[in-house]
C-alpha cells in the first residue's frame, strides 16, 4: 500500500487514496462514526496515526478479544487528566491506585486505559513497554498524555528552607511518600541515590499517600514537611514547590480500545483551547505532544 504525503491530517481525497476507497465510502464511515477524523471550518481531516490505527485494529479480525473491556481508567493520579475525563463526559471510572496497579489491571482487562509515569531507572527513560512487563501484549497504543514537572512540595512559605534533596536528610524533615508501585516511588529512589542521599536516613510518614492529592493534602495538613509530586498538585493545595525533574505522563491501552467513544471524546477535548488554558493553570505541563501516538505494537 503507497502511502500519501506525510502530512500529520489527510483529507477526503487522501484518505480514499490511501485506504483504497472511494471518497463516498469514506463519507459513509464518517456519518456511521467508524473512522477517526476531525472537522476544522466545516472541512473533514483524518489524523494519518488514526488512520494507521483504525487501519491495523481491522487487520486483526478476529485476533482481538470479544469480551468487554470496563469503562475505567486506572494507573496513576494526575490532576489535568483527572479534570479532562470530567469536562469531556468521556465516561470513563477513574480508578488511579498507582502506575504499577494500571499496568496489572490493563493486562487482566479490568481497564480500558492505564495512566503511567514509570521510569527506568537503567535507561533514565519512561514507559518502555518492555520494562513495563507490557511488551507481550501485540496491540498495545501508547499515547501521550503530557509532559509534567516532578518535584519537592514543602509546606506554605518552606518554613524549613528545604531547597534540594540533601536537606531531607538528618531526621529532622518528615518526608510523605507514595506506595512502593507508584511511579513517584520508583522516580524519588532514583533521585535519591542520584544525589547520594541513603533513603535508610530519611524520617517517612509512618503510612503511604495513594495519590498526588492525598500527599499533597498531608503536607497541607502538618502531617509531613515534604515530599515528592508534581507541580499541579502543590498549586492545588497553596504548597511551596521545588522542581526536580520532568518526567512522561502516558496513556497504555489495547488498539480496539483507542476507537472506543470514551478514549477518542477524550482526546478530542485534549485538543480543545480551553484544554490548554487550563493546563496553563494547573501549572508543570508541557502539552506539546499530547495527543501522539508513541508506540504501536
């Protein structure tokens, strides 16, 4: 099959051309809502990687499974993700009990869609399918959801001057912490011994924080002096913020599951002004890439 220009959208034409249709069939597809394109001032585009996607799920027939996937999107908390699955009616659970937890409920089929932030602490890279015990899976998507900016949130006006992973060291600093599968542990052990920081010398909170809001709010409440998030969740809670590091935000899920309503209504928000604006808010997110297929079994 010859492919057309590179262009990231193709139009009516382009996309008969390269599917081998006629420009009516793919009119056809458009009203039935079987193929992925987008209208921009009343003229029809069809993203190339929806395309190749659609294209590659027919291919596979009867390889897919029948059983129903659950509507749930589960892996890691993330607070503009969080927002988007509500303002866009995707309809889509949020069960976020960390990345490690998303990655084994994606495998089983008890979600539809993982979030993942997991790095490789060997390649200093994230979410390589391999690593994750995911490169089995012959039709795994991953999309980007964002970059995001990782660091110490400390409590209001950093009464203790902590500036850098030294300082939590001594005894004298309470450190939140995430559960051992999330992928803020694996980034904060990373970090550590990056700066030559024993964790064994650390004072951690006697219980993990399950989510990005609940370490957050224990830093609000007095119950840690600091730990490791990001940046939009220290701004929702009116914390002090040092950043440390940007890290990946993905979006794992089966290829069938990519042209599932709730996936692609919430993807079409992504791609909305006000999508943007309120990522601009929230604080730590680069959206550059969101949207983009990274990897495609």
């Amino acid at each position: 099959m010859e492919r057309g220009p590179e262009h990231a959208y193709l139009t009516t034409a382009e996309v008969a051309d390269y599917l081998r249709l006629k420009e009516r069939k793919v009119y056809d597809l458009v009203r039935q809502g079987g193929i992925p394109c987008v209208r921009v001032t009343g003229k029809l585009l069809f993203p190339r990687q929806g395309i190749d996607l659609w294209l590659m799920s027919h291919l596979e027939g009867d390889q897919a499974s029948s059983r129903p996937v659950p509507l749930v999107l589960a892996g890691s908390q993330d607070p503009l993700l969080e927002w988007a699955v509500r303002e866009s009616a995707a309809g889509l659970a949020l069960l976020c009990h960390g990345s490690g937890d998303g990655v084994r409920r994606l495998l089983s089929g008890e979600a539809m869609v993982a979030g993942l932030h997991l790095l490789d602490e060997r390649q200093g890279d994230y979410n390589r399918p391999e690593a994750l015990g995911l490169a089995g899976m012959r039709d795994l998507v991953m999309v980007r959801w964002a970059r995001r900016r990782q660091g110490l949130l400390l409590a209001p006006d950093n009464p203790l001057g902590i500036t850098s992973l030294e300082d939590l060291a001594g005894g004298r600093v309470r450190v939140a912490h995430r559960q051992p599968d999330a992928g803020a542990h694996r980034l904060l052990t990373w970090l550590l011994a990056r700066a030559g920081v024993d964790p064994d010398g650390l004072r951690f909170a006697a219980h993990p924080s399950l989510s990005e809001d609940d370490l957050a709010l224990a830093i609000r409440q007095g119950e840690a002096d600091a730990g490791l998030g990001v940046e939009a969740a220290a701004r929702r809670q009116g914390l002090a913020f040092v950043p440390l590091h940007q890290e990946t935000f993905d979006l794992a899920m089966r290829r069938r599951s990519y042209f599932e309503p709730p996936v692609q209504r919430l993807l079409a928000f992504a791609r909305e002004p006000r999508f943007a604006e309120r990522a601009e808010a929230l604080g730590g997110y680069d959206i550059g890439e969101s949207g983009a297929v990274m990897y495609n079994a």
